[in-house]
C-alpha cells in the first residue's frame, strides 16, 4: 500500500506541474508528448527496504569495508526512483548501476569469506533484485525494436504452424477416413506459410474460423474435432492471426495501462500478499505478454524468475547418495569351469567397492554407479598330462551410467576394464613321486607359464562378463523397480489430492543432484529468485521450501468450501494427517493425548480464498488463517489470525516456539470492546492448538538393509524460504 501511495502522490504532483507548465501531458491523444521509457510506470520514491533509512540501519551492522558500498548503493537505488531520469538513455545507467551492485552482492553471497555478512547482503539482495529485473524487462518491452520483434513472432509463429500440421497430418493419416479432414484443413496451404501470399493468409483465417464451429456440429463430429491434433492446430492457427495482427493506435497504451497495473499490484502484494493480488498479478503479467512487441519474451524471463519460479529446491550432495547406495562388500564363491583342455576347479574372494560418481548435466540427473574390486583366486586345472595349481590376483573397474528426469531412471550398458594376473605355483603329473617326476613337473610348469597370456586373456573375458551381467542385471532391476514405486506411492498420492508438481528440472553439477519444482495453478503464483551460494553439506542435502509452496499446498485441502468450510481442530488435524500418511506411505500423527483433549468442540469456519497463508521472513515462519468461529450462542465473524512460528535449534532438538498471535477482524465490529473479548477468545483457541513444540533433529531411515542416519544442522527461514541443512 505505501508504494501504491508514494506512486498515486507521485502522479498527482507531476499532473500538477504539467498542468501549470502547459508543455506536456501523460495522455496518448493527438500530438501531445508521450512519457518516455519508464517514465510514469516506476513509482517517484523507493520501496520499503530500499529507502535511504533502510541503507543508514544496514551501515551500523556491517562490516567496516562494506559501510562505504552499503552508501553508494542506497543512493544508487535512490537516484534510479527519485533521479531526474526522464530520458531512455538515463534510465539504462541507473538501472546498469544497480545491476552492478547485484552482481557484487552474488560474488559476496559465495564468498564463504563473507559469511558474517550474508544475512544482510542477502536480504538487500533479495528485496532489489526483483525491482532491477522487472524494470530492466518493461524498459526492454518498451524500447524493442518493433519491426525485428515482428520478424521473429511471424517466424516463430510459421515454425509453430508447421509443427501441428505434420502432427495433424499423422494424426489424419493413421485415422480411417482422416484424409478427407487434410483437405478440409487446407493442410498444403499452411505448411511453409508465406506472410505476403494472401491465399496462405486466408487459408489460416479460414481454417480458424471452421475450427471455432465445432460446436455447431453434431456430437460425433465434435468429439472428433476436440482431438489432440485438432487443438494444437487451433492454437497454432490463433497464434499466426496475432502475429500477423496491426497494433491498434491505443495498443503502446494499453500495454502501458498493464505495466502500471503490475507494478502497482507488486507493490501491494509485497506489502500484504492475498489470493486475488496473486491472480491479478497473473492477469497483468498474462496481459503484458500478449501486447508486448518482443512476444512477451523480456517480462517473462523476469517474472517467471521472482513470482513464478521453483517453489521447492533440494541439493543432494554426493557423499549421501555415496552413504545410501555406496559400500565395501567382500564375496566368496566357488570356481567350477572347462577352458583351455581343462577342468578347473577352486574358489575366489571378491572385494567390491560400489560408489556413486555425480556427473554435470543440465536436462537430467545423471550418476555413474561405480563397481571397483580385487578377485583373488586359488584354483586347480586339471588336464590329461599334468593339474596345474594357480593363484591370481585381478582388478576390475565397471561404469554404469545412470539417468533421471523426475520421473523415470533410464541406465545405459556398463563398461568394464579387467586386469588379469594368474601364477602358476605349482604341478604334478602322471610321474609325480617317481624318478623323472621332476622333470614332468617342470615341464608342466614350463607349458603353464608359456600360457599365461591364453589364460590371462580368459579370465579377462570371464570377469568382464560375470561384472557386466552382475552390475545391469541388478542396477537395471533397481532403478526399473524405483521408477515404479516413485510413480505408485509417490506421484499418485500426489496427483490425487492436486499436488503434482506443474513444473519440474533435475540437473546436475560435479558433486550434488539438483531437484526443483513448482506447485501451482492458474491464479497462483510460484516461488522467488533463490540466494546464490547454497551448497548442500558435504554428506548431506539442503531443502529450501518457499512460503509458496506451504500456501499453494493448503488450498488444496479445499477449506471453506462446501462440506470442508466448518471442521472443528480435530478433523483439520485428521484431515491434514490423512493426507500427509497417503503421501509419505507412512502412519502420521499430528497430536497427542493432551492435544487430542484440547478439541473444545468449537467449529472453526474458514474463509475463501486463501483461508490458510503462510510467510517467510526475519527468522518466522507466519501461519496466517481466516476464520471465524462457530460456538454455542456467540459466533465470531471471520478474524485474520497471524501465529509466528520461530524454528530454532538446540540440545539436538528442534525447537518450534510460538510468537504473539495477533487477530482482527474482516468487517469492522460494532464496538472495540467486543473485537478485544473476541480475539482473546480465538488467541486461546490458536494457542491452545498449536502450543510450542520440541522435535527430534535426528531420524534415521533403512535402505537396502543399510541404515542411514539425518541429523538437521541447520534451520533458517528468510526472503520467502525455509532453509534446512541436513547432514
């Protein structure tokens, strides 16, 4: 709301001063001047938490060598909003200048050097950074070039086009009777569109047209006209029309019109998020991508990194997946085989070390499984002419590539590198213990050892092959069998109750897999830029959930909706354990003995939209719920409830402490006094429900027979996330 303030006081004073000055003016009629770049969009004074009170507070809590940096930014951000920056030109240096400090901020945020000023540099990072990238997308919008910009939607347009004709013509060919449906489409007219050929232009207006008609149509005609192929084609076609479309005279305007809107919605969403401030700033973002010249390409890119990005991270570190799927195991077995005119017969010791090797990859996860080892043998040939006894001594190293795209685990062939060493140590023949037997055996010796190479090339062959059908046989039937279950008892949960991911990316570095995936609708918005620097420990993970996602996540639990609009604390609690034990394939309890007992029996009635909200920031984690209460002869009207929940960390413990629970009311109440007697009521009723809790900062969980212990090391909630460092 203050931003909204400063930007209407803003408006109204320089309509003044235009007015008085009779040179200009704001409207788009006639030949009057129009506003330059961001000119009249970006609000005439800073945001909270980048005024120049904010940098003076930041000076006396930094380190000394960054006090004079700290100065030169506040005015940097103070000159950009309140700097006589009226021309295009001008409002590029003061955004590069800002953008400047952005960048020395990222290299401060992975300098572990700066770790005393981290909290402080991140905070300012994360409050500026959205300001410096939206603006640098609307000014980009703006000063596009408009001819260019055309070219490459046409292009795109045409490339698009002609993708969902190949693909209807499939569609219409492995369809019985589909070939009549090519001409009707004028399938040949629009491959390979040509701008300037009228025909091929209205082909498209006709083929659209016909496409909208489907309803006029019988059932069976429309049910096959509501195809896959029918609609990408529809699509495709729609986007050729708007690419080819003239701007319309007011069209700089109204994209102006939605500019101010965004930015005006920003500001108040910044101050205090709701469900209808997060649909309209979709409406808005949605709006200025569709009249933007550039296609919408520049505010996208911006957007989509601070109000629509990843709402859950997980960095999984090595040396965890080296502690779940890594080890030493030592095997043994007999030898009983027939090569080389010979029967051999023995046993073997195998030491194997399996590892986990993470590979850089951007478009998936991908991991070597690494099987290393030393085969030590004893064996006895027999033969017609002499039994040979032998020891070796063989290494071997195996590589298979392992691959995962969020939802299935592709594996790739091992390769296998054996070195083989066998000794002959000793012989006895037919003579043994006679007066030549010596020499026999010498001989026998002699011929052995002459075939070292034939035996050695043999034993290479056996273990490549006994590694290589061992390491596939058994990696393919445990990643084969995890995609499965992944699939079953996690992704079906999840998609039962509306909370699979809508996006999803796993990559990889040299040393961690990267998970990243966003939960949200239409109307919803995701999470925001991350702080640069977040590293998993050495032998852990780090999970960083977005306030986002906690919200995203309760509105799927449908309260204040009919038949979910009025639960009392029991079944809000049964519902959200039900849910949670679908999902986690466990039993989950939320309460105890004394909670049960707390359930009064009073009905909360929740609100829509939005009855549960949550907020990150300044070290809590907010709860905030509209509700009111239904109870034996006085109701209370809907309440605005915040619970500040402050998670902390101590004797091994997590500790979950419960700020001041704050209420008031939606509508006004007819007295001060009734409101107060009211919001002591729903206090109680809050902190009776959820009272201050200790949780174990150590679980430990069995895989492969091998358990593996999670101590959490660290717990930070700040600019949005909730940050947990397990190791």
């Amino acid at each position: 709301m203050e931003r909204m303030r400063r930007h209407i006081t803003w408006t109204i004073c320089s309509c003044a001063f235009i007015i008085w000055a009779g040179t200009q003016s704001w409207a788009y009629q006639g030949d009057e001047a129009k506003p330059v770049g961001l000119t009249g969009l970006i609000a005439a004074y800073a945001p909270d938490g980048l005024e120049v009170e904010d940098f003076a507070a930041l000076e006396e809590s930094i380190d000394e060598t960054w006090k004079s940096w700290v100065n030169e930014t506040g005015l940097a951000v103070k000159d950009f909003y309140e700097g006589d920056n009226n021309t295009i030109e001008a409002q590029r240096a003061a955004l590069g200048k800002l953008r400047t400090k952005l960048r020395t901020m990222e290299k401060a945020l992975k300098d572990s050097r700066y770790q005393s000023i981290h909290a402080e540099i991140g905070d300012l990072y994360l409050r500026l950074a959205p300001e410096v990238d939206i603006a640098e997308a609307l000014l980009e919008t703006l000063t596009a070039d408009k001819e260019a910009a055309l070219r490459a939607r046409v292009s795109a347009a045409r490339s698009n086009l002609n993708s969902a004709v190949s693909s209807f013509r499939s569609d219409m060919n492995r369809t019985r009777g589909g070939q009549a449906w090519l001409g009707w489409a004028e399938t040949n007219a629009l491959t390979n569109l040509d701008p300037s050929d009228e025909e091929a232009v209205n082909a498209v207006n006709a083929v659209k047209a016909k496409m909208e008609k489907r309803e006029t149509y019988g059932d069976e005609i429309k049910t096959f006209m509501s195809r896959e192929s029918f609609l990408n084609l529809e699509d495709a076609l729609a986007e050729v029309q708007n690419a080819l479309a003239p701007p319309s005279p007011d069209a700089e305007a109204k994209l102006r019109d939605s500019m101010i809107a965004l930015l005006d919605a920003i500001a108040e969403y910044n101050n205090d998020p709701s469900a209808e401030l997060e649909a309209e700033l979709r409406k808005q973002y949605n709006a200025i991508r569709k009249a933007s010249p550039d296609g919408g390409n520049a505010i996208e890119s911006a957007f989509r990194k601070n109000y629509l990005n990843y709402n859950l991270r997980i960095a999984i570190s090595e040396g965890l997946l080296n502690r779940v799927a890594g080890g030493i195991r030592r095997q043994t077995s007999q030898i009983n085989d027939n090569a080389l005119g010979a029967r051999i017969v023995g046993n073997q010791t195998s030491d194997v070390t399996v590892r986990v090797d993470v590979q850089p990859s951007q478009n998936n996860a991908r991991f070597n499984i690494q099987s290393s080892g030393v085969i030590s043998t004893s064996s006895l040939a027999y033969a017609s002419q002499a039994t040979i006894r032998s020891v070796g001594r063989h290494s071997f190293s195996a590589v298979k590539p392992v691959y995962f795209d969020g939802t299935t685990f592709r594996t790739e062939p091992a390769s296998v590198s054996v070195q083989a060493n066998n000794q002959p140590v000793g012989a006895s023949t037919r003579y043994s213990g006679r007066l030549f037997g010596n020499i026999a055996e010498r001989i026998a010796m002699r011929e052995a050892n002459e075939r070292r190479g034939q035996a050695n090339a043999y034993t290479q062959r056996s273990i490549r092959q006994q590694v290589s059908n061992e390491l596939n046989s058994e990696t393919n039937t445990r990643f084969s069998n995890a995609s499965m279950e992944l699939q079953n008892r996690l992704y079906g949960p999840l998609r039962e109750y509306g909370l699979y991911p809508d996006a999803m990316s796993y990559s990889s570095t040299s040393s961690e897999i990267l998970v990243r995936t966003r939960l949200s609708a239409e109307t919803e918005l995701g999470g925001g830029a991350s702080l640069p620097g977040i590293n998993p420990p050495r032998n852990g993970l780090v999970a960083q959930i977005h306030e986002s996602l906690l919200t995203n996540s309760s509105n799927r639990l449908d309260l204040g909706t009919e038949g979910k609009q009025k639960m009392t604390n029991g079944e809000l609690r049964a519902l959200i354990e039900e849910r949670l034990s679908r999902i986690l394939d466990r039993e989950v309890s939320l309460g105890d003995d004394e909670s049960e007992a707390m359930d009064d029996g009073n009905i909360f009635v929740f609100d829509q939209p939005n009855p549960i909200r949550f907020q990150i920031a300044n070290g809590e984690v907010t709860l905030i719920l509209r509700a009111g209460l239904e109870r034996e002869g006085d109701d209370i009207p809907t309440q605005i409830i915040t619970v500040p929940l402050v998670p902390t960390m101590g004797d091994g413990k997590v500790l979950l402490n419960r700020g001041n629970v704050g209420v008031k009311p939606v509508s006004k109440p007819s007295s001060v006094a009734e409101q107060v007697a009211r919001a002591n009521v729903m206090r109680q009723k809050i902190q009776k429900a959820l009272p201050e809790r200790e949780l174990k900062s150590t679980f430990t969980f069995e895989q492969d027979g091998k358990k593996i212990e999670l101590s959490i090391t660290g717990i930070h909630a700040n600019n949005g996330w909730l940050t947990i460092e397990l190791n």
